[in-house]
C-alpha cells in the first residue's frame, strides 16, 4: 500500500540523491526538501521545496499532510560545536516537533556510526552498547536518537534510526568492513518505512560484509537483509595499504578518522570519499 506523503530532507545530498527515485514508488507524492535553491530534474510524483532545518515554521510548512519524513539532512561532517548546533541538534528537534505537531507516523533518520564511533573496532558491539561519540557530529546523532527515544516514549512518535557506517565507494581497510552499498542503503530506508510497527529502533546501515564489526541481530524484526559485501574489493584495497599505525585511533576505533581529529576539525577531509551523486 502506497503513502500519500514522504518527505525527505536533505534530499540535495550523495545520500538522498539515491534516494529520491525509489522513494517516488513508495507514496503518491514525495516532497524533497533542502536549504539549496534547486536539485534539477524532478521525478514523477517529487516536489522541491527549499527549507531551512533550523526553522520549526519551515518545517511544519513542508511536513504538512506527510505520512513519515526521511530525514537525511545535516552537516554531514565534523565542525565546531556552533555550526552543527542548527542544523544538526536544533534541526533534528524541528524535524521531531514538527512531526508531532502534524501528526506524522514516524521519522525514518539518518543516524551515524559515529554515535557510537568511540567503541573499539574488535569489541563486536550490538545495538545496546551505549552512546560513546567521537566527535560533536556524533554527539548530534546521540542527541537526535535520544529525542526519538523521547517521542516515542512521550508522544508516539515512531522513529527508526540507521547508523550509517561507510555509504561511499570502497577504497581503503576500514571500508572493508563498514561499507554500505547504495542498494542496501535504499533496502534499508524501505524496510524502515514498510515494517508495520517499529516503535524506536536503532539499525546499524552497514552492508553484508564478512569483516563486518557489529551485530545487528536486534533489529531483524524490519526485515533488513543486506546482500552485498565489501570482500569483492580485498585484494585490490589491501594490495595498496601500507602497515596500519596501531598506536592510531583511527585504525582501533569505529569511527575512523572521525576517531582521531581534533573535534570541531574535518573528519571526511582525509577520507578521500569519491563524489558520485545521482544526476536524473
């Protein structure tokens, strides 16, 4: 059965670029938002409308009538506390807000690894292993899962919240294990909008790879089955990596490189992520 209304934020982004077509055959009309003046080409059923996440008036304006918001927008990089205050941490609760105030369903959010990035690649950690962030990006994470924890718990609010590990081509070690394929990524965003009841959940958005770090057995019940697995690029990455530094907090924790920067400074800046957004 088809939504009347998805909306997606950040749909401007590499992310919600691949999101965009597949969330058009989930509802009669899919309403995708961003802060940039126009995301070119629509497709059949989408509309554009620019808006500001650090706007709550904004925000019950675009989420008027939705069923659930996929809400993928955010700085999407470390940066000092008060550039991600707005529209990472001021933005989440407008989202949230605005939900309950227009009586959406539930908010499917793009939540991040780097929550829990402070936790030792090696521990295997399931979907209970407390916060532990490793910068102030990850700290917003913490603080957008607790409020859909809270409007859940408070106002009955669904939330379904993916921690999404290495959504990028594969082309270092650590990516052996934390890669996301843009196939599963969008797998994950329709189980997380199908599955009848969710309640809060917590899913980690990483793909079938033998060298996974974490168990996602906890959140079976939505039906998410990764299919690809990053082994298929082993022998090419591994060929061109040198020794790692076991003394470096990127190489022992989750979080990578997000693990090992000052915070407030750049963690994608080193990660030599390659920019193949979705054109229509």
């Amino acid at each position: 059965m088809k939504l009347k209304k998805i909306v997606l934020t950040g749909a401007a982004g590499r992310l919600g670029s691949y999101l965009r077509e597949p969330l058009t055959k989930m509802a009669d009309e899919l309403v995708s938002t961003d802060i940039v003046d126009d995301i070119g080409k629509l497709y059949t059923g989408e509309t554009y409308h620019k808006a500001d996440l650090a706007s709550l008036d904004q925000m019950e304006a675009v989420i008027e009538g939705a069923d659930m918001v996929v809400h993928f927008g955010a700085i999407g990089d470390e940066a000092p506390f008060e550039t991600i205050l707005g529209p990472n941490i001021i933005g989440a609760y407008n989202v949230w807000e605005a939900a309950y105030r227009k009586g959406v369903r539930r908010v499917v959010y793009a939540s991040s690894v780097h929550a829990v990035g402070m936790h030792s690649r090696t521990e295997g950690i399931g979907l209970d292993a407390p916060h532990k962030p490793d910068t102030f990006y990850g700290l917003a994470k913490c603080f957008a899962e607790d409020l859909a924890s809270l409007y859940w718990d408070k106002r009955g609010i669904e939330s379904v919240c993916m921690r999404i590990f290495s959504c990028a081509q594969v082309n270092n070690a650590r990516a052996l294990g934390t890669w996301l394929s843009y196939d599963d990524l969008i797998h994950m965003v329709e189980q997380a909008i199908t599955t009848p009841v969710t309640k809060f959940t917590v899913v980690y958005g990483i793909s079938n790879n033998d060298r996974c770090p974490v168990d996602n057995s906890k959140a079976a019940y939505l039906g998410y089955r990764p299919k690809d697995n990053a082994e298929q690029f082993a022998d090419e990455v591994l060929a061109d990596t040198p020794a790692l530094d076991l003394h470096d907090p990127e190489h022992l924790y989750l979080g990578g490189p997000f693990a090992s920067v000052e915070l407030g400074n750049s963690g994608v800046a080193s990660m030599n992520i390659i920019n193949d957004k979705k054109t229509t």
